[in-house]
C-alpha cells in the first residue's frame, strides 16, 4: 500500500489546476471562432509582464478539444488559467 500511496501522490504533484475563464466555439457561420471570456474571472487572472513593460493574461485551450470543435464533433471547450 506505501508503493500506491507514493504513486498517487507523485501524480498529483504532475496535475496542474486551472482556473475557468471563458469558452471557444464555431460561429453558426463555421467561419471563424468565437471566444467569449467571462469579466469577473478575467480580472482575477495572474498576468505576467515583458520586458517592454507590456502586461499579459497567460491563458490556455487544449489543442485536441480545439480541434474537435473545428471538426464539429465538439460545440465547445474551455479557456482556462493554469494554476502552479
């Protein structure tokens, strides 16, 4: 039992948590994306800020997801903040 106890808690130390920020779907359309982003979540984003002095929100939309819904066999999928 110590061996699956130690597993699980070294998987979850790998898992990230992330915050929900928005969605992504196809306009009716099919011609182009739409990405609505919730105001109350967006403002409690971390940013991070360049060298020029530019801030940013560091955001994220899982590939596969993306894809399905280009391809239609998804209507939408998240943006979301990670979490360290």
């Amino acid at each position: 039992m110590a061996k699956n106890s130690k597993t699980e808690k070294n998987m979850d130390d790998v898992e990230n948590k992330s915050n929900l920020v928005g969605y992504v779907r196809r306009s009716n359309a099919g011609g182009a994306i739409k990405v609505s982003i919730n105001n109350d979540a967006f403002s409690e984003c971390e940013t991070y800020v360049t060298s020029d002095g530019q801030e940013y929100v560091p955001l994220v939309i899982s590939l596969n997801a993306l894809n399905k819904v280009l391809i239609g066999e998804r209507v939408v999928t998240t943006i979301s903040q990670i979490v360290d």
